[in-house]
C-alpha cells in the first residue's frame, strides 16, 4: 500500500513537471525544409504553437536579419492568411549573379483573414529564402505573435552559447557547412544533363540506321532496275534476230 502511494506520488510530480515544462517549451520556431547550407537556398518554415486556452493566434510577424540581409525572401501563400512583405535599404549593396541589390525584406507579416490558430493547435508558414551568409552559423528572426485578445507575445530573446533558454526566445536557424551545390539542384541538373546525351545519342543512332537503310534501299533498287534493263536488252537482241532471219527466207 505504501509502494502505491509513493508511485501515485512520483506520477503527480511527473506530470506536474510535464504541465509547467509544456507550455515554456512552445513558442515560435524555425526549422528548414532539408538543410540550411551557408552559401545556399533553402525553405524554412516558421512554426507558430497556440499556447493560449481562450484565445486564437491571428497574426504573425517574423524581423528578417539585419546584420546578414537576404537578397531574395519568398513566403508561400498560406491559406486564409494575408501576407505583407516589408524592404528596407541597405546600407551596403548585395552584389548577387552580378547584379546589385539595394534593398531587402526586414519584416514579413501573416495577418488571419478568414483563418486562424485555435487553441491546442499549430500553424506553419514557409519562406524560401537565400543566400544565406556563409560567414555566419546562424541567423536569428526575431517574431512577434498576437492573439484575438489584443495579447501579444514577443520572441524576440536571443539565446546565449552554453546559457539558459530565455523565456521568450527568438527562433533561431543554425547553418550547416557549405556544399558545392548552393541551389541544391547540382544531382538533378547532373543527371538531366546525362539523359540529354543519351537522348542526342539515340536520335543519332537512330538517324543513322535510318540513313543506313535508305542508302542500303536504294542501292537494292539501282541493282534490281539494272538486272531487268540488260533481261529488257537480251529480250530486243534476240528478237532483232529471229526478225532477220524470218526475212532471209
């Protein structure tokens, strides 16, 4: 009986532990679609947990990086939310494939238009963004989230090497090593390119019977005509003859 009652104990801890842990823990985040290559392009997707019981999330506000601007930042529609794109001027111009880029999105925002976050649940909103820095291991977007009761909740801590986790942390995007492949393409274009010359080497194979047997038809029918003119020749010949004869008698 005293066993049950210290393991009854233990279980109440436990969740009670889980409860207060559930709802620090849930907050706005952001994670890639694959990998976030430095250097490259990738999809993220920022996800937005609704951590309220009698409130809905109705808009969403993600603060792009000053410090490493981003020269191309385009969402996905989502459904039943309208989205706002914000630029700024940089002070120092992006030089991409040979182009300067003056300005960059600092802020996107995700305003609920006939949707929104019910309570218990979580909504994703994807952004393919880059190039990412590749002198950075990480970027962090500082979020803002308010609720159909006017409460809004700043993500906006950002969090320290080795330190705690602040109690509104901002999301963070850590940054894998660079790759060869910046637009992560590099396979696919390879092997595209390689089914190209196959198909340029089978439509030459292919011409080239094509031409063999046309040349072969031909030479069949130039040796066909040639046998049946000298058969039509012997035929005149001898025929002349027997004509010759039959006027000597």
């Amino acid at each position: 009986m005293k066993l049950s009652r210290i393991a009854l104990a233990g279980g109440v801890a436990a969740s009670t532990v889980l409860l207060i842990a559930g709802p620090a823990a849930a907050h706005v985040s952001v994670q890639p679609v694959g990998e976030a290559a430095k250097g490259g392009y990738a999809t993220l997707n920022f996800k937005v947990p609704n951590e309220r019981d009698q409130a809905s999330t109705v808009k969403l506000e993600v603060n792009f990086p000053a410090d490493h601007p981003l020269s191309s930042v385009t969402p996905q529609a989502v459904p039943g939310w309208e989205i706002k794109i914000d630029k700024s001027k940089l002070d120092k111009p992006l030089e991409v494939h040979g182009k300067k880029i003056t300005e960059a999105v600092s802020k996107v925002t995700w305003t609920a238009d006939d949707s929104e976050i019910a309570p218990g649940y979580f909504q994703q909103f994807p952004v393919s963004v880059g190039a990412l820095p590749e002198d950075a291991d990480q970027l962090v977007f500082k979020a803002i989230q308010t609720y159909d009761n006017k409460e809004v909740v700043r993500w906006i801590e950002e969090p320290t090497e080795g330190g705690e986790e602040p109690d509104s942390p901002a999301p963070v995007l850590k940054l894998s090593a660079a790759s060869d492949d910046h637009h992560g393409g590099g396979a696919a274009d390879d092997a595209k390119e390689g089914d190209d010359h196959k198909a340029a080497d089978t439509a030459a194979s292919t011409k080239e019977t094509h031409a063999a047997a046309s040349s072969s038809s031909s030479d069949t029918t130039a040796r066909t005509l040639g046998i049946i003119g000298i058969v039509i020749g012997v035929a005149g010949v001898a025929f002349g003859v027997l004509a010759g004869r039959r006027r000597s008698a």
